[in-house]
C-alpha cells in the first residue's frame, strides 16, 4: 500500500474539456473540495474519489460522480486509486467543459486518465499504520525524551506542560513503538509512565 504527504495536481485536455486533478492526502480533503467549489464556480462537475482506513483498519472507498452520467466518472478514479494501492488520499477532478460531448466511454477514459496522470507525478511513499501513545514525564526528564523524538524521527503531536511534569502524545510505527518502549523503560523509576 502507498500514501501521499503532500497534495499534488495535474491538467489534462480531452476533446476541448479541461479536466484539473488534485491528489490530497485524507486530511485535507475536505478543505481542498471546498476550496476547489469556492475557486471554480464554473467548472461542470467536480468528481471525486477517496480511500482511507476506519477504526478497524478496514478500507473505507466512495466516489462522487457529481452529475455526469452515472459510474462513468467517480467509479474509473477509484479504480485507478485501487489499482496503486493508494490509501489515506483523496482524488478530486475539476472538469471544465469544451463543448464536445464525450460520451460514456471517454467520459470513463478522459476521468481515468486525468487520475492516472496525477498520480504519476506524485511523490508516493509505503504506508505504514502509526497508533497514538501518551505519556508522561517528569521535567527533568524532558531534554532526554527531547532528543529521542528529534533523533529517532518521531512524531510529537502536542506536549501539555503541568504542575508536576509533561503530558505527551506521539505518533508512531509498531517498529517505533517497540523501539521507543525499550528506550523509555529505563526511565520508570525517574518518572516516566504510560497513560
């Protein structure tokens, strides 16, 4: 499976319809689809695609025709998103109609094609499962734990600074985790705890 960071976005021309796609990871999908309302009042169609995980780890897939003709927009950008294994992200088409209808099957080519080309100039990158871990330490403790999220690359989501210590909440690989739980249990009896 692979995922994207960064949104990405490429234009495709198709018998005179301008066809603009916009590849998003899942959490900015839903700004950039408004975004993309708000800055193409009058663009046809705004098609979209998206596959993400649930609380099960199960993949969760929809799509948007968004008024062209039924499955022959939404369906063939998810089918290329599955076809990449491409999870966590969002694909959004923005068509501009040129006058010369396309009928079904380039509609199906013209929205395949455009999500085939955003893709190929997007930066993938492997995807792999992160989980939250909260903890606390002692302020003495802060620099070592400072330094153990720089070097070992992890990801801090926030740190609430208390009365008697720090609350803090990492993001992190079950690789990440295992690592990170034999670097920290050194520290229990100096007043590092899991929450």
């Amino acid at each position: 499976m692979q995922t994207i960071e960064e949104t990405f976005s490429a234009t495709v021309e198709e018998k005179k319809s301008t066809f603009l796609a916009y590849l998003c990871p899942m959490s900015s999908f839903d700004a950039l689809h408004q975004k993309l309302k708000n800055d193409h009042p009058k663009a046809a169609h705004i098609v979209w695609a998206k596959r993400y995980f649930n609380e099960y780890r199960q993949i969760v897939e929809n799509n948007s025709d968004d008024g062209e003709p039924k499955g022959t927009s939404g369906p063939p950008v998810l089918n290329v998103m599955r076809g990449v294994e491409l999870v966590e992200a969002g694909l959004l088409i923005v068509r501009y109609f040129g006058g010369i209808k396309l009928g079904t099957g380039g509609l199906v080519r013209a929205y395949g094609s455009s999500a085939k080309e955003v893709i190929a100039h997007a930066k993938l990158i492997p995807f792999v499962f992160k989980e939250r871990v909260l903890f606390s330490t002692i302020y003495s403790l802060v620099p070592r734990f400072e330094h153990y999220t720089l070097t070992q690359n992890v990801t801090v989501i926030k740190r609430e600074f208390q009365s008697d210590g720090v609350v803090w909440e990492i993001e992190v690989s079950a690789d990440e985790k295992e690592h990170f739980l034999l670097f920290s249990h050194h520290f229990e009896r100096d007043g590092f705890r899991l929450l």
